[in-house]
C-alpha cells in the first residue's frame, strides 16, 4: 500500500465539504455551508462577459503566472503597482502560496480562536505550531495577543477582520489600529483574509487592517461571494518582494489561474450594472440575516444566544445547555445541517462545544423558516448537557 505523507495524515478533514454531500440530498436544508445563493448570480452580466471572450483568442493560450495585468491593475489601492497583486485560484491558493513560501514546519503561526477552517488545514498540511488568540466580538483580546507575539516567535498572524468565518466579528478601528501596532512592534506579518468585506450591511467600511500596517502585510481577497465561487478567482495584494516567492511556488503549483474566468470576472466587474447586482445581492442577504435572527429570536431564545453581525454570511450561536456535535446529529435526522463550532478550532486546541455556525445567504426566508423549525424540533430532542 502506498503510504501517505505524515502532513497529510495529521491534516483534519474539512468537515463542511465532507456534509457537503449530504446536504445535496433534495429534502435537506443547509445552514452549513458557506454558500452564495445561485439564484443570486450575476448570470446576464456573465453571459456577456463570456460572449467578449471570443473576440481575444489568445485569452485561451498560457498566461502568466501572476494573472492577466489588467485585472491586477483594476484591483490595485491608490499608488499601488500591478506588481503589487497576484491572481490566483480562489483565496485559499493564496493561503496556500504563502504558507509553502514562508513556513517550515514546526514555525508558530497565530491565528483567531475561533478561525476559517480552510486556513487551518493549510497550516496543517505546512506543519505549522498553531497559536490561537481569543477572537472579541470588536476583534482579538489586545493582551493575549501582545503575550504570544511577546513569548513566541510567531511568524504569520492570519486573521478575518471583515465578519469573520465562522463568528461575524468585524473588528472596530481601534483594534485594527491596536494589532497593526503590535504587530509591527514584535515584527510579525500579517495575513488579512477578507473575502466578506464586500457584504456590509450597515455601517461604514473600515480601513483594512493591512493598509494600517507597517511591517509585512497581505490582504487576501476574493470573487467568491460578490460574483461566483466556481470561477475560483481570488487574489493576494502585497508588495512586490513578499509576492515573488508565492509566484514561484504557483508556478510549480497550476502555472497560472484560468484566463478566460480572470478575464470574464474583470469584464463583469467593469459592467454598468455589476454595482446593481451588488446592491440586490446585500439588500436580499440583509433581509435574510434579519428574518434568521428574528426567527432565533422568537422561537429558540431560551436554548440560544447570538449576535446580528454587520455583513457577511453567518449567525453563529452559542447554546447554553446544549453539546454542539449532538445537536448537528439531531440536526441532521431533521434533515437540517449545521456545522459545530468546534470543527473551528486547530485540532490541539480544546475547542468551544457549545457553539454552532448558522449560514443565511442560501436558504429563501419560507426555507429559512422551515429549517429554523426543523432545528427546534432537533433541540428538543437532543438532551441537555
Ligand atoms: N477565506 C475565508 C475566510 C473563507 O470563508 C473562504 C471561503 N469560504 C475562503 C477564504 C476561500 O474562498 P475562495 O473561494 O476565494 O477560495
């Protein structure tokens, strides 16, 4: 039998992609996944976008490594260079770019506790030492996070500043300012992944914590939510030098991300109407969000506590009496699927059990309904803890 690598031994499987496949069963309905509603793509907008393809042949041809010029100069901030930007396949190759470029094993990466699943099993598969600070409601506790980057050497610190995956969060200015400080005091670089940021739906946008800082800093970001996921078109923005060891890495790794997506996805976004797609897509996910947590509200309040978070994609909910792995079983006989917030945590880290993730851009609010139901009845059968 051919042996696997160690690496990929101790990597945890990804637990949502794995209930993936039980949530396309016609009669269940997700809450699990983090999933745009299709119903809400940009599918006019595309379709043009596609007919433009045939008139530049050559987008069918290789590219180069570091995506179509274009596209890195429209994603560009203010006095930037298109050097500055590397396209890559979705955000979680960027994730992965870095993490083979700068990490060897056993170097200490920090990441929020609770944090992206994806981000950990990168960690993982890198064999990094994972560090965890406690993730505030307003972003990370300031003294926890000042005593890792004080009593280890931590190298990278990832985090979500923009509603965070799987919590909501969004960190206040002050904490962004806080921890771009700090980091820049114990000299610690930055991954700042932000593919929620566009799905604000109250409030102002803040600064981005990487544009704050002062050392290292990467600001990873995404087509995934705004547009479509399938397309796997992501980003990194950093300066030149921090990209050009990822550039090398994603040349051995896929050559290049699709032109023909990278070009349709710039088309789309140049398109008159993309910003009235953006607006249908945040005033349709707000109502949602709206309708899920009046129906916690009214109907769950005494088995569970939650905030409204400002954007993004997911109610996460903590459950005074209740195990959250039990409950996702009990879940899943009713035919709805949650995801436990331990699946949230690196796996030598005890985790939070009496959490769980609630997404509301999939589901129409009569669905949304429905499995809101279907998790009380779920409740009520699970036995408190
Ligand atoms: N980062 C976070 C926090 C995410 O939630 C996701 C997707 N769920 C990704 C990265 C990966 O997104 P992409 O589709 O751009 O690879």
């Amino acid at each position: 039998m051919l042996a696997v690598s160690k690496r990929v031994k101790q990597t945890k499987p990804s637990y949502i992609r794995n209930i993936l496949k039980v949530t396309q069963q016609a009669d269940m309905l997700s809450l699990a996944g983090g999933l745009p509603d299709a119903e809400l793509f940009p599918l006019d907008i595309l379709t043009q976008a596609a007919d433009e393809l045939a008139q530049s042949p050559s987008i069918f041809q290789y590219g180069a490594t570091e995506g179509l010029t274009e596209l890195r100069q429209w994603l560009l901030e203010e006095n930037g260079a298109a050097e500055d930007v590397l396209i890559t396949t979705g955000s979680q190759q960027a994730l992965d770019l870095i993490a083979r470029s700068y990490l060897n094993p056993g170097d200490k990466v920090l990441c929020e506790a609770p944090s992206y699943l994806g981000a950990l099993q990168v960690f993982d598969l890198a064999e990094a030492e994972i560090h965890t600070v406690i993730a505030e409601a307003d972003g990370p506790n300031l003294a926890q996070l000042e005593q890792q980057l004080a009593n280890y050497k931590i190298k990278l610190f990832y985090a979500v500043p923009d509603f965070q995956n799987p919590s909501g969060h969004c960190w206040s200015l002050s904490k962004r300012k806080a921890v771009a400080s700090l980091l820049a005091k114990y000299n610690v670089a930055l991954i700042e992944d932000a593919p929620y940021r566009q799905l604000r739906y109250q409030g102002e946008p803040l600064p981005t914590v990487s544009k704050l800082s002062s050392y290292a800093a990467f600001h990873l970001g995404s087509f995934s939510k705004i547009a479509t996921p399938g397309m796997r078109v992501g980003y990194v923005r950093a300066k030149q030098a921090l990209l050009a060891p990822l550039i090398k890495v994603k040349q051995a790794s896929d050559l290049h991300s699709a032109q023909p997506m990278q070009l349709m996805l710039l088309a789309t976004v140049r398109h008159p109407s993309f910003t009235e797609h953006l607006d249908k897509l945040t005033n349709t996910y707000r109502t949602r969000r709206d309708y899920l947590a009046e129906l916690l509200q009214q109907q769950l309040s005494d088995k569970l506590e939650f905030n409204v978070p400002q954007g993004g994609m997911f109610i996460w909910a903590r459950l005074p009496h209740h195990n959250a792995m039990s409950l996702a079983e009990a879940a899943l006989r009713q035919k709805v699927a949650i995801v436990p917030g331990d699946e949230f945590w690196p796996s030598n880290h005890t985790p939070d059990y009496q959490a769980i993730r609630l997404n509301f851009t999939a589901l129409t609010e009569p669905q949304l309904e429905q499995a809101v139901s279907r998790l009380k009845k779920a409740l009520l059968q699970c036995s408190p803890m």
